[in-house]
C-alpha cells in the first residue's frame, strides 16, 4: 500500500523545481498534450493570455501559468485556502495575477472572478476533502466540476478551452456530455503523473462553441 505521508519522487522533484506540490506535472502534461497555453513570441501588441483558475491552493498550476505567459498573460485565481508563498519569488505580488481567497460556489467569490474576464482558458484542479466515503466524495466531486462548468458557461471566451478534475466513478458520463454541449470536443485524460491508486481524472472541453 502506498504511504502518502512520505513525500514521493514527484513531489520533492516539485519542490526542487520551484513548486509547492507534484500536482504542477499533470498540468505540465495536460499542457503538453492539448497545447493549453500560448508558448514563445513577446505577444507583441496582441492582449495578455488570460486564464481563470479554481482550486488553486497551494499555487503549483498558479506558477506553471505564471512563469510559462509571463508578461503575456494575466491569471485569476480562487480557493478557500491560502496560496504557499514559499517558491513564487513575487510572482504573486505582481499586477496580472489575482488571487481571491474564497468558496468558488459563493457570490462574493463568483462576481470577482467574473469581473475579470473574459478568459480564454479555465482550469479546476478543485477537489473536496475527502471523507473517505467513496460516493460522498465522488458527488462532491462532481458538483466542483459542475460549478467549473458553470463558471466557462459565464465568461470564458468563444474558442476557449477547459481542464477539469473530477473523481471517477459518479456520473462522468453525464459530465463528458454536458463539456460536449459547450465544446467542439470533450475527452478524458488521466496524467501519467496521477498515482496508480488515484481515482482522479481530468476532463477537457476544447473550443468552446
Ligand atoms: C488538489 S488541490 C489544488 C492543487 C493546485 N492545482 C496546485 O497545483 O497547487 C484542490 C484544491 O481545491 C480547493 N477547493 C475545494 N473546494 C473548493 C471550493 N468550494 N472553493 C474553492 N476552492 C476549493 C481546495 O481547498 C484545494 O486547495
């Protein structure tokens, strides 16, 4: 059985690069695979990249989008814990990144994220704590990514693209078809990253209809 206390060598090869938590690599990889964001060029006089996070704590996905943009991006970011201050060297502290520390399904939360956008991309990495029981964390799940959906229904752009995590076992069927109703393409891809026990998945809409 796996011993998830002890740090693994994902997550202090993280640590090592800059990053609070090994979750950044199944970004890194998720990116790698659908081309989520924009690389190279100075972007010139077109507008900054922007992105809407949810879930965002402690900050690895925050960084990769950070330091990948860089001065061409602007990123907006919720969760209802703080983001670890440890490795963003002040990336945090500058003017195109946001962050609001808040519940995603709240109001307050809601319209300072919605007053940002329009975006272009939206991820959600959120993730309930779980209870240990298997159904109740699922459901849980799946309202997340509903809320997420919710959230690229409000303001994310024409063409944009989506990532969402989601426990499996729900209703993921029921998930692919609405990303379906809002995207030209919905699929599911597991990181390789993911441990093999994880029962995690990520579900991703491409160009928003
Ligand atoms: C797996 S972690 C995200 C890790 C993050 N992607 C990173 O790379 O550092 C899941 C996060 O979802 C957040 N979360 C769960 N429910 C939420 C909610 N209703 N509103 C805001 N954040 C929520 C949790 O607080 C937790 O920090």
């Amino acid at each position: 059985m796996a011993n998830y206390n002890k740090p693994d060598f994902w997550t202090l090869k993280a640590r090592k690069e800059g990053y609070p938590a090994r979750s950044v690599y199944k970004l890194r990889e998720l990116d790698e695979k659908f081309g989520l964001l924009p690389k190279g060029g100075s972007g010139g006089a077109s507008p900054p990249f922007r992105v809407l996070e949810l879930g965002a704590a402690p900050g690895s996905w925050s960084l990769y989008v950070l330091r990948t943009l860089r001065e061409r991006g602007f990123l907006a970011a919720a969760d209802l814990a703080p983001l670890s201050r440890r490795y963003d060297g002040g990336l945090f502290d500058r003017d195109n990144f946001f962050f609001i520390q808040g519940d995603i399904t709240g109001a307050d939360t809601r319209d300072a994220l919605l007053n940002r956008g329009p975006y272009r991309l939206l991820l959600s990495d959120a993730a309930p704590a779980t209870t240990g029981s298997r159904q109740i964390d699922t459901l849980r799940s799946l309202e997340l990514a509903e809320t997420a959906l919710d959230y690229a229904g409000a303001v994310l752009a024409q063409g944009g693209n989506m990532v969402v995590k989601v426990f499996q076992g729900g209703d993921t069927a029921f998930l692919l078809k609405r990303i379906r109703e809002f995207f030209k393409t919905g699929k599911s891809f597991k990181p390789m990253v993911c441990r093999r026990e994880s029962f995690e998945t990520y579900y991703v809409g491409l160009d928003k209809k």
